[in-house]
C-alpha cells in the first residue's frame, strides 16, 4: 500500500514539473514542437539526410522509431518531420500553450509522419542505422536475435503480419538494449544482451546471402547483465561494456579477453559514451544517480592489442534520478546530456 502511494506522489509531482516546464518553453527554446505517438517508443535516433524543400522555409528530416504496442503487431518506423531553415522567420504569437508549440513558421505544425512502417517482433528496444550506410538498421528485440533491415527492400506498408529482416544476427540467448556501429569499420556491430556477453559481427562477411550470422567474436567478462556497449570513436578496433556487475571493462576486439576493467559505480552501469573530440576521455551513467567521466591513458601496441590504464575518474553527482543515456554534446566539447 505504502509503495503504491509513493508511486502516486511521484507521479503527481512529474505531472507538475512537466506543466512547469511546458509553461516556461517560451523563455527557454527558439522553438518547441509536441507530437503525440500512437505508441510508445523505446528508442529514437535522427537519420542522417536531410531534404531541402524548395521556395520552402523547412527542411525534411527524418527519424527512427519503434513501437511498444499492447500485445499488437510492432513496427520499426521510418518518420518524417520538417524543421526550419536558419533563416526561417519565427513567430512567437504562434505559441500554443495547449499543444506546447512555440515558435510557429509557415504552415508547419510539427506533425511526425510515418513513411515506412516495418514489422517486427515483439518491441523494439533499440534501433541504430550503420553510419556507413543508413538504409541498414539494426534493431534489438525481447528476443534474443539482433536484427537487420534494409529499409529500401520493404514497401512502405507491411502486406502482412510477418517480420522479414534482410538478416538475423545469432550468438545471445536473451534480450538486451546494447548496440553498436562501428564508425571507422562498415558493417562491424556490437550487442549487449542480458545474458552477460556482446556479441560482435561483421555483416559484410553474409556474402553467401543467408538469412542468419552467427557471432564472430563472444566476450565474456561480466558477472551480470550487460547494460550498454559502445565502440571508440576514434580507434576501430576498441570498445567499451557497461552492467550490473557495477564494472567498465574496455576491450581490444581483436581480443577476447578485457583489456581493462574498473569498477565504475556502486550501482548498475546502464551507459557510456566515448567523448568524440579527445580519445582519452569517456564517459558513464549509473543507478546511482552519478555521471562518472574517466580520463585514461591509451596506445597500440604492434597493432597486436592495447593497452589501457585508467588515469583519474571524476565523479558528478547532478541528477536525482537513475542515469540511463549519456551523450557528448557535438557542439560544445565537455558538455554532456
């Protein structure tokens, strides 16, 4: 009874923080636009291609998303949305306090619209498009396969009620949220997976075209769930985990056993990020509410593995909540959000 009373105070007080918020928008953005989804999505990720509209004042962008549906047909979704030009004329008159919209240009209301509607099985807890080729999509699932689509090869309504990935992608026994592309190599990938392992494939290798690949390469270090995986975003062959063993192990993929490890938090690590603009520099979100930065010292040896040694660890307790998605700022070089 206690619990479920507490749960209705936080709630409450989430409502009220969010009606805060949403009156202060004005003061706060340029511009602010709401849409509702039919479902909730567990992931979301901006596509990388952008569309002029011509004696236009926006820009049609593009977004992944994925659906969380009550026991209904689930979807990867391919959506468009239109923001303005740099030049675009705002009009603060515009701000509609009921559908929290501020700063209206044009005829532009803020409306996501889906183009391509996927199939898939069971939610999607996370989709990421392969930065070499952003019509390849990999997706994660409560199951324990990883999948990928080719977004191009499916018409923008499904004609059925099946779920057909140009690929699925074995090694896990269960589920999990982790992913990853590599930046530096196409079609190499990474999966975190409750089971206490990533899993690494290199798609490219599916020259055969069937429609499963086993994993390449099972790294086992963890002693509990594994939470997040990231490649390093400057060195190709090196990446970090992060779980619920309260532990950051960093591996050289070449390798299957950790190159180091730290215990990160005292808590469940759900994140990393590696900070794009200093390759010594990373950075973790934990359930213990602290944003942990750790400065570490890196070389290859002989191109035959690396090696690591953590240098500090800064610590920033900031947030009253559980840290779940850390990111660097591509705008500002030690900003995190």
């Amino acid at each position: 009874m206690a619990q479920a009373d507490d749960s209705a105070v936080e709630e409450r007080l989430i409502n009220e923080e969010y009606k805060i918020w949403k009156k202060n928008t004005p003061f706060l953005y340029d511009m602010v636009m709401t849409h509702a989804l039919e479902w909730p999505s567990l992931t979301v990720q901006w596509l990388p291609d952008t569309q002029k509209v011509e004696g236009a004042d926006y820009v049609k962008h593009r977004l992944i998303l994925g659906t969380h549906t009550s026991d209904e047909q689930n979807h990867l979704l391919i959506s468009k949305l239109l923001l303005p030009t740099d030049d675009a004329q705002f009009d603060s008159s515009k701000y509609d306090t009921e559908r929290g919209e501020f700063g209206g240009f044009g005829a532009i209301t803020g409306k996501i619209d889906c183009e391509i509607k996927i199939n898939h099985d069971g939610e999607v807890n996370r989709a990421r498009y392969m930065p070499q080729n952003p019509v390849i999509i990999a997706t994660k699932s409560p199951s324990s396969d990883v999948f990928v689509f080719d977004y191009t090869k499916h018409s923008s309504v499904p004609k059925d009620s099946l779920c057909k990935p140009q690929l699925r992608l074995k090694g896990h026994t269960k589920e999990g949220y982790g992913l990853s592309w590599n930046n530096n190599k196409e079609g190499h990938i990474l999966s975190a997976s409750d089971d206490q392992t990533v899993c690494f494939w290199d798609i490219r290798g599916n020259e055969s075209g069937k429609g499963t690949m086993e994993a390449k390469t099972v790294f086992k270090a963890h002693t509990a769930v594994v939470e997040d995986v990231a490649w390093h975003i400057l060195h190709q062959e090196v990446f970090g985990s992060v779980g619920d063993d309260h532990k950051l192990i960093i591996w050289d993929a070449r390798n299957s056993s950790p190159a180091h490890q730290v215990d990160a938090h005292t808590a469940e690590v759900n994140c990393l990020a590696f900070n794009p603009y200093s390759e010594y520099i990373l950075a973790t979100g934990s359930a213990d509410k602290v944003c942990v930065v750790i400065f570490w010292t890196f070389s290859l040896m002989e191109k035959k593995s690396a090696f690591l040694s953590i240098a500090s660890i800064i610590g920033f307790k900031l947030i009253t909540k559980k840290i779940f998605r850390v990111k660097y700022s591509k705008m500002l070089m030690f900003l995190k959000h």
